[in-house]
C-alpha cells in the first residue's frame, strides 16, 4: 500500500471517556462555573449530540475534549490516554468556517496535512483532492475562499477537518450560521461521510431537530452551573429526514422536558 | 482605454495651460519657467547622463535603506505584539520615531558619521522602521484568533502556527506598512539629499539643491517632475502586483 492509499484508509474511531470534568471562569469579580463534574462516555465510531441553551457549556467542553482548553478539575481520555493538549486525532470544526484567506481551497484543505511529515507534496495534493470530491467541491479547488457560498465555505471546512483523518470530529454548531435548504443538505452530506468513514463525532448544537436528525444519543445539558440533564437514546432508523412529522415530535418532547428542567427563568432553546 | 484617454488629456490641458501662463509675461522666467526650457533641460541631462546617474544614486541609496528599514522594522514589529515588555520598550521607541519627520535627524546623522552617504543611509532607514514596525505589529494583533485555534487542532505547533497562519494572515497590514515605509523613506531621502551636501555621488535632491543655487528654476522643475515619475513607476512596480494579489485572495479592494 502507498502511503496515500494508507492515509485515505478510515483512520480507526477514538473511545472517549470524560471523568468529572468542571471549569470555571472569572468574569469580572464574579465567577462563572461553565462545568461542573461532567461524567459522559462516547463509544468508538458513536455520533453524541450536545443540545443546551447558551451558557450551559457545552461548547466549552468540546473545547477541553479537543485540548484547546484545559479542565480544572478531573480529566478527558482518549482511549483510555488522558488528554494533555491539541491534536489531530481530535478536530474542531468551528462555527465560523475559518478558512484562510490566502490560500485557495485546495490549500485550505492541505493545511493539516502538512503536519503529517510521511507526506510530501504531490501525496498531500491528492489526499486533499479525494476529501474534495468527497464533500463535492472538486471543481472549486482553484477558487478563492471569498468566491464561495456559506453553503460551499462549510463544506470545505468540513474537508479540511477529515482530511488529517482524525479518529474523532468534534463539531461546534458548525450549521448554525447557514440557512435552513443548505443546512438540511448538509445535514444528509454528514450522515453519508459519517456512515462511510466510521468516525467518533460530538457535534454541540442549540437546535433539538437536527440533533435528532444526526445523533445516536442525545445529551441535553443545562447552564449555571453547566451540568448534563440527561441522556436519550435517539433510536430512530436512519437516515433520517429533519422534516418527518416523528423527528419533530420527539423534538418537541426532549424540547419541553429541557424547559421543564431550565425554569421559568431560563431562556428555552430553539 | 477611456481612463487613459482622459488622464492623458488633462495632463496635456495642464502644460497648456502652464505654457500660456508663461508666455504671457506676466512672471519672470525666473518664477515660472515654460515647459519648453523644462523639456529642455530634462533632454540635456538625459542626453549626458546626469540624469540616469543622479536617479541610479539615489534608487542605490532608497533601496538598501528600504531593505536595512524592513530588516529591522518587521521583527521589532514581531517582537511588539509578541511581549508587552518589549512593546513598552522598544516599541515605544518606534511609535516615536514614526511621528518624528526623519529628515530631523540629519544634522546629528552628519556629525555622527561624518560620510553624507552613511548619514543619509541612516535618515532613511529611520523613517522606515517606524511604520513598518508599527504595521507588522497591528496585523499580528488584528489575526483573527480562530485562525489560530483552527491551527492547534489540526496539530500545528507554536513555530509552525506563527510561520503558516499568523504571518500570512497579517499580510494585508504588513504590505500597507511597507508601502507607507516606502513613501516616507521617498521622502526623507529627498529632504536629506537637499540639505546634507553631496560631496562625490549626486542624487536628484542634489541635482533640485544646485538648481536652487544657480537659480536654475527649469532644472529644479525638471527634477521635481522626474521625482514624481520615478515615485510613481516604483509604486507600481513595487507593490501593485502585491496589493492585486492580496486583493485577489482576500476579496477585498473593488468598489461596492
């Protein structure tokens, strides 16, 4: 096998395991506790969605379950190895597509790549080339990034973090910012790559629908401090279509049962 | 075509109107001098090679000045948004040396290396430091910090992020600080050439000092226009193509 054929091979899904993690912030004189003794198990290849309203956290944990933060208190393992920092087994896919403007969109989707040293030009050329075709943006490698729509910034953000391989995608309400026809055709775009690829994904969203639309399980959390409610195993057959009238049902169920659990107080999520 | 067409006919509308002003006597030749002993200089010093050799001495002097101003300039700038200490401290040294006019250091540049050479060297390198400094720090400080985030999950490590994504992302600021460098070392060079002495290599303020001196006003117009024309072809080629490409890149530049 050459090394591209082995770098396109699905790298093998990440069993994650979260140990009693809590953080706080100072916010002013005040102090705010994003987290507080978060327990949550992710099996290998498994899609958990994390819904709560703002402020409960769940983008924070994402972001110690990547190592770009660090938890004050219990820890984050990775296949059982505690987590100490960043890395491309772990990719964030953020909001904001992020990509660099200086470089077109091949270049954007080669950047991880350069830090795989047994890779050399024309092999990370052609990684970039197949996470392309895969997100269908192959006739866009020369564009520019500010020639793009939402819809096809999104997507190359989405190549951009496979094409490292990593063992887990982290996603932070990457669809947020898109509008709902182009949304709902990515929606279907990550299910297939998710089935084919086999990856451990976390995926933090406000939105009930499309957590039910793409998880196996669901982790509804609630804020101040950012603690998990509970769990539900999502059970329905895929693939599975945002706009069928039992998606919304259940929703709507999980949806009222978060409010119940927010207080009158509480702003209630979308 | 047609932007071509118009610039080329109010320049010419202007001369005419420059050449009527002079012919009807109302100034001395002294004070307005007609743009045909303009031309007629200009062809003379062309044709002897004063010309091309003041323009070469003072593109030499412009250019290592330039390089010694961006060698220095951008890792200061670097430094800057890098460490508050070095920021406070250094830092603050380049602020104040971008408000000062350059040209201010010359009578003490003179005394200090005693070759008119050295000493405009040092009056352009002053001036440039300053703003390209100011810019390389500016865009370091304005990278979105996104870019970098994007960078550590994908495994960049802190040589790597600097190197891949924040340099690349402040370039937009580094190029505007090297063009707005440029323009005041332009500048500085000129002041400095007109008031140190020249005593073996002539460059255009030379040329512009000793027309003043020979009340030569054909010969101090001949060289402002030249002046201009080389300011004007340096910026071009200079830094245009730069500011296409990035315009090109980051979608920026065309008029909504």
């Amino acid at each position: 096998m050459t090394d591209v054929q082995q770098e396109l091979a699905p790298a093998p899904p990440l069993k994650l395991a979260i140990r009693g993690v809590g953080k706080s912030f100072a916010q002013g004189k005040a102090v705010v506790h994003a987290l507080d003794q978060i327990d949550l198990d992710v099996a290998e290849g498994e899609f958990v969605c994390l819904v709560g309203p703002s402020g409960c956290g769940k983008s924070t944990l994402l972001s110690i379950i990547a190592g770009l933060e660090t938890p004050d208190r219990g820890e984050v393992l990775a296949d059982g190895q505690p987590v100490r920092g960043p890395g491309r087994d772990r990719v964030v896919m953020f909001q904001e597509h992020a990509l660099f403007p200086w470089k077109d969109v091949l270049g954007n989707v080669e950047f991880g790549l350069r830090f795989k040293p047994n890779l050399d030009a024309k092999a990370r050329r052609e990684v970039a080339r197949f996470y392309l075709r895969m997100v269908g943006l192959e006739a866009f490698a020369h564009a520019w990034v500010h020639e793009l729509s939402g819809g096809m910034r999104q997507r190359v953000a989405l190549a951009r973090c496979l094409a490292p391989n990593p063992r887990v995608l982290l996603m932070d309400e990457p669809f947020a910012a898109l509008d709902a026809m182009t949304r709902e055709r990515l929606y279907g775009d990550l299910q297939q790559i998710w089935s084919a690829r086999r990856k451990t994904i976390v995926l933090v969203t406000h939105n009930m629908r499309e957590a039910l639309t793409l998880g196996d399980r669901i982790v509804l959390m609630t804020p101040r401090p950012g603690r998990i409610h509970a769990e539900h195993v999502s059970g329905l057959p895929r693939p599975r279509d945002i706009n069928a009238p039992h998606l919304a049902e259940r929703a709507a169920e999980l949806t009222a049962e978060l409010r119940r659990a927010l207080g009158p107080d509480e702003e209630a999520t979308r | 075509m047609r932007r071509w067409a118009v610039r080329t006919g109010f320049l010419l509308a202007l001369g005419l109107l420059w050449q009527g002003l002079a012919s009807a006597g109302v100034w001395s030749p002294v004070l307005l001098p007609p743009p045909a002993s303009v031309l007629r200089w200009l062809g003379a010093a062309a044709a002897d090679g004063t010309l091309a050799a003041a323009t070469l001495v003072t593109l030499r002097r412009l250019t290592v000045g330039f390089a010694i101003g961006v060698g220095l300039g951008l890792p200061i700038g670097l430094l800057c948004a890098r460490s508050r200490a070095f920021d406070d401290t250094v830092g603050l040294l380049a602020r104040g040396a971008q408000s000062l006019p350059s040209v201010c250091w010359a009578p003490l540049a003179v005394l200090w290396f005693t070759r008119a050479d050295l000493a405009m060297l040092f009056v352009v390198v002053m001036g440039t430091v300053g703003s390209i400094a100011i810019a390389a720090a500016d865009g370091v400080r304005a990278v979105p910090p996104i870019y970098v985030r994007v960078a550590r999950t994908m495994g960049a490590g802190g040589a790597a992020t600097w190197l891949r994504v924040v340099l690349p992302a402040s370039l937009p600021f580094v190029v505007s600080g090297m063009k707005q460098g440029w323009a005041f070392a332009w500048r500085s060079l000129m002041a400095a050439e007109i008031i140190v002495p020249g005593m073996h290599a002539f460059g255009l303020g030379h040329l512009l000092h000793y027309g003043r001196e020979l009340h030569a006003m054909d010969q101090v117009l001949g060289v402002m226009i030249v002046i201009v024309v080389v300011g004007v072809a340096i910026d071009r080629v200079l830094f245009a193509s730069a500011e296409r490409a990035l315009h090109r890149r980051w979608g920026t530049g065309r008029s909504p």
